[in-house]
C-alpha cells in the first residue's frame, strides 16, 4: 500500500479548520504578550513546520525566526529519554525573549533539554508554544506558557507530525489505524 495515505487514518481529531482556529487564537495571546519585546521564534523541526509556518503569519509583531532540529524518537512512538542536536540555531540568542514552537509535547524531555540549551546560550527568556499538549506521559515538569489543545495519550500525526517520517503532509491531524503500527 502507498505510504502517507489519509486512509491509514482511524479518526480524525482536528480538521483543517479546527486547527486554523487554534492557530489564530495562539497568535491573538502571542502578538498581545511579545508586543514592544524584540523576540525570536524558534521552531524544532521537523514536527513544528506547518505550526510555525501558519502562527508566524498571525504573529503580528516584526521577529526573528529560526530553527532547531533534535532527534529523541528512532522510528518508533516513544521518546528514547536521550536528546541528539541535529541542527542548532543559527544566530545568537543572546539577551533575547525566546519564543520555542513545538507540535506537540509528550514526556517534556526534549522540551526540557532545549529550554536548558538555549538559556545556557544567554536567553534572556524562554517561552513555548505547543500546538498540542499530552499531559499524561510528562516525565519532565515544562512550564507551557501557550497551548492550542490538551490531547489523550494517543500518537497522532498529520500537520508536521510523523510516524516513521510519514503523513507530515497531511493537512488535519488524526489517530492512525493499529496496523499501520505492526508493520
Ligand atoms: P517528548 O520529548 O516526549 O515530549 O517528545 C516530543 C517530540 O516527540 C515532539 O516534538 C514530537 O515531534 C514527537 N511526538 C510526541 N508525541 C507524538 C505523537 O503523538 N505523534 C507524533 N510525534 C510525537
Ligand atoms: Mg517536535
């Protein structure tokens, strides 16, 4: 079967539409709170593309962009507990407001880890934005300042988010069938 395909979903949770919502609502909070501030919105790759690409457009404030990659799951749905930077950021922090965009927060370990990285890089302060929240597996304790939605302890993709790096491109987010994970 063709890999990535909306049929190897079981349900969808939030359509396109839901999550534009979510989206502008974030920037409404966002663009009120960082207004005045000189700021930099850091997104983590790859799961937080099409969050960080959709909020940037309702931030209405003149920002910095720029992008972390990390690596904490191998193929599978859980966290390994060990961070890996893949990418860091390109320019300095130093002395700024720090706006870190992430798809969605699990155990907070990689969370934590940046939070950590980028405040020993001078970060004035660090503040997050999750797309969705899943609060049953924290390992981590992660202050969030800004949340679009709780969710249950379910893998999701869609939106950014991948299994096994596929469905990142499907544009709603959704649970995916059992099978799709025994293979
Ligand atoms: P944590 O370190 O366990 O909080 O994991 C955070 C990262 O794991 C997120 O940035 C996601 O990229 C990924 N992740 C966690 N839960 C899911 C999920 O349900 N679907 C897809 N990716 C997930
Ligand atoms: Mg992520």
């Amino acid at each position: 079967m063709a890999k990535g395909q909306t049929q190897d979903f079981k349900e969808i949770l939030f359509t396109p539409a839901e999550i534009s919502d979510m989206v502008s609502e974030l920037g409404r909070k966002i663009t009120d709170d960082f207004s005045g501030k000189e700021f930099v919105v850091i997104g983590l790759l790859k799961g937080s593309v099409m969050f960080m690409a959709d909020l940037l457009r309702e931030i209405k404030l003149p920002c910095e962009i720029d992008f972390m990659a990390v690596s904490s799951y191998g193929k599978g749905t859980e966290t390994l507990g060990r961070v890996n930077i893949l990418k860091d950021i390109s320019n300095s922090v130093l002395g700024k407001d720090v706006l870190i965009v992430e798809d969605i927060v699990d155990s907070g370990v990689t969370l934590s880890f940046i939070i950590k990285h980028l405040k020993n890089k001078g970060a004035k302060k660090v503040s997050v934005c999750t797309l969705l929240n899943k609060t049953a597996r924290r390992k981590k304790q992660v202050d969030v300042q800004y949340v679009g939605v709780d969710v249950q302890d379910e893998f999701v993709a869609g939106y950014g988010m991948d299994y096994a790096e596929n469905y990142r491109n499907i544009p709603f987010i959704g649970v995916l069938k059992e099978e799709i994970y025994q293979k």
